[in-house]
C-alpha cells in the first residue's frame, strides 16, 4: 500500500480518535452533574431546565459519536475504494472532459456522496430536535429546502467552478493566484448579494414593526454609529424555536435581522443588548478581519492544490490517472483537507472566543450596564438549552463562544 495511502489512514484515525475522546469525556462530564444545578446558575435555571439541558446535550452527543463514525467510514470507503476517479469517469462519459462536463462532474459527485447522510440529518431535524420541542419545519418544507440547496449549488458553483478550470487553461502557472482573485471578489459579492437573493428563497424577511422596540434600537445603532438603513425580522420559527440575531453585508448594504423566536422570548431591554453584542462585533473590525483570514485560506488552499498538480504520485495513490486533469486533484483537496485543518479548529476557535469578548465588552459600555446582556444570554440558554458545564478539553477545542459563566465572569 502506498504510504500516501497510510498518512491518509493514519489522518483519519488519529482525527477520528481525538473527536470520541472530546466526545466521551464532554458526556462524562456532563452527566456527572445531573440532579443539582450549580449555585451560578440557581438565579435564572430551574431543577427542570437544567436537567433538560443536560438530557439534550447527551442526546446530542450521543448522536455526534453516530455521525463522527459514519461520516468516517463513509470517507474511508469512497477514498480508499477509489469511488472518486470511478465517479469522475462516469460523470465525464455523460458531461464530457471539459471545463463545464468537470465542473458539473465535480458538484455531482458532491451531490452523490451527501446522500447516505440525508437521513442523519433527518433524524435530527424531526426526531431528536422534535423530542426537545425545537423542530418546526415539516417534511415538505425539509424536502423543498434540500431541492433549493442542490439547485442553488448548482446555479452558483457551477460557472464558479468552471472559471477556476478556465484559469488553469489560461495561466498554468500563476492560475492559483489568479483564481485567488476570482474567488475573494465573488466572496465579497455574495456578502451583498445573499441577504437580498438567497436568503429570501428559503426565509421570508420583513420589516420591523414600528414602536418601541424599533425606536430603541435604531436609537442604540445611531448612538455605536452604526447606521442601518432598515431592522428586519427573519421568520425563524417555521424551522425551529431556536433564536439570534446578526447582521448581513458591509458598509451601506448592511442589514439587522433579528428572529421572530428572539423577539418573542427577550424584553426590549435584551433586545437592544443582544444587537449591541452584534454591533460591537462590526465596530471592533471582526467581520474584515473574519473575511481576510477567510480569503487567506482560500489563497494557501489554491496554492496547495497547484503544488499537488504537480506531484503525480499524490492523485495516482489515489487512483487517479493523469489525464483525467487538474479537477481530480480539486476532487481530493476537497474531500482530504479536512484531515488537516481539523488541528487548527481550537486556535480559530480561541480567536473566535477572543472577539466575542470584545464584543461583549462593547455592548456593556454603550448600554450601560452588563445586566441586560447577561440576562439576555441566560435566556438564550435557557430557551435553547445549552451546555452549561461543557468539559473544558471539549469546549476550548469546538466552542466559537465562550460558555455563559466565562462570559459573566468577564463582564463583571
């Protein structure tokens, strides 16, 4: 067996090996603190709550263990059964060879290899998000959803795609820079364009009522200067009681959007604390900051996949031939990088927790006081029954936020 091979085995294994061990000791630890509620956390959760936020997060757990092995095996049965090049063959005697046959060879084989986990992800949605009281989608929503998801993959990655591959034809070897170009320009296209055409194929948008609540807050973004043309609402609730809030777009196109769900479970006064958490986020430069390191990774991704071109025992381990083109070695990138970049979840993460402090710091000063931000995230835990005694191992390396007592801690 090549040893090509061997690392891909050894990869897999050692991230497999790492996501059980997070995924028992966070279970353990959380099961350890069922029947008390721990005196932080005695002012806003019940004995009800909390052992229901604990039974939700085992269960949730014990699902991701499913879905850690499945996908795993999934993996190793495609790539070291050689299922890619086969694919590539048989998509390619149906599109052809060229530019636009590989791209929409490559966005079918994507298509192909997400069928096995449909049902996973229905389980979740109407059986185990359902048994907690948080699914509202129904099936036919749930089907119409997946037909726009693959329809839309289509319509926007195909041409994407294609332009990748026109690139390799036109600069052999500068193509990754290049395509670097194309690809960050689209990125920061779609910040524009999602909020005012993909997002309103799956979720209708309306504007905020008029009142006190809309007064508030375009009173809070003027005085952050934060000027927003409109504040809208999101009909979150037709999939799930789940809430947040965001915002969409830069500079004049940006957009608040706020959940129906979020609107009926807060009082104005965590409203308002809510979007000046979201607002700091925008005033402390994290969004920039958040969309170049982005296109970094897409540059040294690029580059990476440039540099395999040209080492033909990479693809031919794999059984690729070298005349089925660069599009095996993008094939591979796609479905092997994560291998890699799995090791740098937790320094992203930590970054990631860095800039919420920030932002959290930021609502406490322009609203004055931290109360109605802790408030409003001890509801936002308690409506959406949220780990509160995550394992630290678990939480340091897959938490984008920090947990709601570090996030108290540091705001008192």
């Amino acid at each position: 067996m090549n040893v090509l091979v061997y690392t891909f085995i050894v990869l897999l294994i050692a991230q497999i090996g790492v996501e059980l061990v997070l995924l028992f000791l966070n279970a353990k630890h959380v099961a350890g603190h069922q029947g008390t509620v721990p005196e932080s956390f005695r002012g806003f959760c019940t004995q009800e709550v909390f052992d229901k936020s604990l039974t939700y997060t085992l269960a949730k757990l014990q699902f991701d263990v499913l879905e850690t092995l499945f996908g795993a095996m999934i993996l190793a049965v495609v790539i070291l059964g050689k299922w890619l090049p086969w694919m590539l063959d048989l998509f390619g005697n149906v599109w052809g060879s060229g530019i636009w046959g590989n791209a929409l060879s490559f966005l079918a084989i994507g298509v192909v290899l997400s069928i096995p986990t449909l049902p996973l992800e229905y389980y979740n949605q109407f059986a185990l998000e359902a048994r907690f009281g948080f699914n509202k989608s129904t099936r036919r929503l749930w089907v119409l959803d997946k037909v726009k998801e693959l329809l839309l993959s289509f319509v926007i990655g195909t041409p994407v795609l294609a332009l990748l591959l026109w690139m390799v034809t036109l600069y052999p070897s500068t193509w990754w820079f290049w395509g670097f170009v194309a690809l960050f320009s689209f990125q920061l296209l779609m910040l524009i364009l999602y909020p005012r055409l993909i997002l309103p194929i799956f979720n209708k948008l309306s504007p905020l009522k008029d009142g006190e609540l809309k007064e508030r807050l375009f009173q809070l973004a003027d005085r952050t200067g934060f000027s927003a043309k409109t504040i809208e609402v999101i009909d979150g609730s037709k999939r799930s009681t789940h809430s947040n809030a965001y915002f969409t777009g830069f500079g004049r196109f940006r957009r608040i959007v706020l959940f129906d769900t979020l609107i009926e479970q807060m009082t104005h006064e965590q409203i308002e604390a809510v979007l000046a958490h979201e607002i700091g986020h925008y005033k402390k430069g994290h969004v920039p900051k958040m969309i170049l390191m982005s296109g970094l990774f897409t540059l040294v991704g690029l580059f990476c996949v440039y540099w395999l071109s040209l080492q033909p025992a990479f693809y031919e381990a794999f059984g690729f031939a070298p005349a089925q083109g660069i599009i095996c070695i993008f094939l591979l990138f796609s479905y092997l990088s994560g291998l890699v970049t799995f090791w740098t979840t937790p320094l992203f993460n930590a970054w990631s927790r860095k800039h919420e402090y920030e932002a959290d710091a930021f609502a406490k000063l322009h609203i004055g006081s931290a109360t109605p931000l802790t408030s409003a995230l001890e509801k936002l835990s308690e409506k959406n029954l949220s780990n509160l005694v995550p394992h630290p191992l678990y939480s340091t390396f897959y938490y984008s936020h920090p947990t709601l007592l570090e996030r108290e801690q540091r705001l008192l």
